[in-house]
C-alpha cells in the first residue's frame, strides 16, 4: 500500500511540474489558425486553409506543428518565443509580402504571453 501512495505522490509531482512548465512559456500548446492564402513560414509553404497548430519542443528546440483539418497534411517549423508585455488581447497574425510570396513573421494566440517568431 505504500509503495502505491508513493507512486502516486511521484505522479502527482511530475504532472505540477509539466503544468508550471506550460505556465513559464506563456502558452498555450494547441490552438487553431487559419491562412486564407499560401503562406511560407520559414522555409516551409503551407497552403491555405484551416488548422491545429501545437507547440512542441524538440531537444532546445521550439517546433510548431501546422496539421491541416481534415487532411493528413503536417507542417513542422522551429520558431523562436518572445515575451509579450501583457497577455495577447487577440490572435494575430503578423505577414510580409516577399515578392510574390506572403510570409509569416510573427503568430500571436490571445491570452499567451509571448509570441511566435519565425
């Protein structure tokens, strides 16, 4: 029996500290975006269209995720965290045109507290 109750106080621990990880990045790990055209974000071009964005990280790296609804289609680019000076009051979404070309610079999910530089 106690063995039992001390796996589950070492459960308990390790799901508090995931949470408070979460927390110091500011953001949420999954949200949904949209693009209404072609967009290249890095050196990736996604195609328009709706989709479930998560934020992973792979070693010291931030990846982002793009998976396409309804498709098998999977996007993953490194981008960079930048803190914001308050909570994100909406989503944004900060494109250059390059040429021909639209380019996401910047992607900002609302209530996180820091943004996503590409």
């Amino acid at each position: 029996m106690r063995l039992f109750k001390a796996l589950g106080i070492v459960v308990l621990a390790m799901c508090a500290i995931a949470l408070a990880s979460e927390k110091n990045l500011g953001i949420h790990r999954v949200a949904d975006v949209s693009f209404e055209a072609a967009v290249q974000v890095g050196t990736t071009v996604i195609p328009a269209g709706e989709y479930k964005v998560r934020h992973t990280m792979d070693g010291q790296d931030h990846v982002m995720t793009f998976t396409r609804n309804g498709k098998h289609e999977v996007y993953r680019v490194k981008c960079t965290l930048v803190a914001l000076e308050k909570k994100a009051p909406q989503d944004q979404q900060i494109i250059e045109t390059s040429g021909n070309q639209r380019v996401l610079r910047e992607l900002i999910i609302r209530g996180d507290t820091a943004k996503h530089v590409f």
